[in-house]
C-alpha cells in the first residue's frame, strides 16, 4: 500500500503517512462520509480555520505571534487566511448586490449632488476589492513602522503579516454583521461608523497584545496611527484627483461642480 499524496510505502495497518501525515482513505467516497467530512473541517473546534477564526478573537497575540515565530501547523497560515477573507467578502458582495441592493447605497455619507459619484466609487471598490484589501496591507504597514519606530520588535515584512491577519479577520467578521443588518433593511452607511470603531479598536487590541502595551501606551500610539493615515489619506485623495485631471479631463470636475451648484439650488 503507498500513500495516495505523496507516494511513500506504507503498512497496510497504518492510519496516516509517516512522511507527509497525510490521513489514509480506505472508502470510496459516499454522501455519509462527505459531510463528515465537511463537519470536520468547518465545524469541529479542533480544527485549524475554526481555531485560527476564534483565538484572533481572543489570543491575536498567539495566531500571529505564533506564525511569525516560525509555527505552522497550529494555525491556518496567512496567505491562505487572507485569500478565505477574500472569497467571503467577494460572496458577501454577491448576496448584497443580488439579494439586498439597496443596502449599499452609501449616498446618504456623501454631500448632495453627489451621492450618485459616491455610490460609483462603491461599485468601484466592490468589483476590486481583493485589489483594495491586498493594497491597504503595505500602507498599514507602513504606518505601524512610523508610529513604532522606536520599538525593533517586528520588521516590515512581519508587520506585512500581523495586518494580513488583522485585514483578514476584519473582512470575515464584517461580513457576519452587515449580512444580517442587510437582511432587516439596514444600510451599510448606517453602520459605517459602528464597523470603522470596531476595525479600529480590534487592530489596537491586536497591536497591545503583540506589542505588549499599556493601554495609556496603545491609545497614544492608536491616536498617532490616525493622524498618519489620515495624512497618507489627504495624499492619495490628490493622487486620485491628479489621475482623473489627466484621465478625464476637466471636464469631469465642471460636471461635477456643475452637478453640486444644481442640487443646491434645488434643495434651497
């Protein structure tokens, strides 16, 4: 008997390969043991996604402390965690838009006249988000290299992983809450400001408990992070605003402001 994954010669009583480990399968494959199996690997508590999902609830400092320090059997590994975190977004997005369309009409946040430009960006950012959340990890990592600078705890490709980490769990959490709140009419631009305190507060929790802070240290250093997203953010905007100058001309901002000066009229 060999093993079917990687070949290796096995004792016809042996449960697992020696080599790779993998399980070894006697049965062919039946409706009983496929949901078994399902239920093994999503819903037992001793299994990794199931573990990782609730220790960065609970013990963040042990998932990426763990996997920064060279362990990677305890816990789903970060490239894998990320892209789950990708998929179920890009699901979430699927269910809202077909089912609950009316529930990412974020026009209500942006100014009158151009509630319309706004949603635009959101249908933008929904068909890139996997591009969104990938482009977000380095500028996170940036910023905690800035606030941190004093603290050689963590280099920049480390602080890569600690955000991929915290960027995946928030994906997958928000997509259990907005779910719900969609199904009972909720915006998400009612709850906007509700997810922003949670990501804010869970990526500082994160951070206290690798950094090891007080809290009088993480909420200076959670105030310094804000200021200097905040500038990078003040950046891009005039980046974007460059982009679409050259891109679309500035015919693009005179509808735009056309478009303002109507509604307010309008409104008066």
């Amino acid at each position: 008997m060999v093993c079917k994954n990687c070949q290796t010669e096995l004792l016809s009583k042996s449960d697992y390969c020696n080599t790779c480990g993998g399980k070894v399968i006697r049965n062919r494959l039946t409706i009983r043991n496929l949901f078994e199996h399902i239920s093994e690997t999503f819903f037992n508590y001793d299994n990794k996604l199931l573990r990782t999902f609730i220790n960065l609830l609970t013990k963040p400092e042990d998932v990426i402390g763990s996997y920064i320090a060279g362990v990677r059997k305890k816990y789903v590994n970060v490239i894998s965690y990320f892209a789950l975190a990708i998929s179920i977004t890009g699901l979430e997005y699927f269910i809202l838009n077909k089912f609950y369309p009316e529930a990412i009409d974020i026009s209500a946040l942006s100014a009158k006249g151009l509630e319309s430009f706004t949603n635009d960006i959101m249908m933008t950012i929904q068909e890139y988000q996997s591009f969104v959340l990938m482009a977000f990890i380095p500028i996170y990592a940036i910023i905690a290299k800035i606030v941190f600078f004093n603290l050689k705890k963590f280099n920049f490709t480390e602080h890569l992983v600690i955000f991929m980490f915290i960027t995946a769990q928030l994906s997958i959490v928000g997509a259990f809450i907005v779910i719900p709140f969609a199904m009972f009419g909720i915006k998400m631009g009612s709850i906007s400001l509700f997810i922003l305190g949670f990501q804010l507060l869970y990526s500082a929790y994160c951070l206290k408990r690798l950094y090891q802070l007080s809290f009088k240290g993480i909420v200076l250093r959670t105030l310094w992070f804000i200021v200097v997203f905040f500038v990078l953010y003040i950046i891009a905007i005039i980046a974007v605003l460059a982009i679409l100058f050259f891109t679309q001309g500035p015919e693009f901002f005179k509808e735009l402001i056309e478009t303002q000066r109507a509604t307010s009229e309008a409104v008066k």
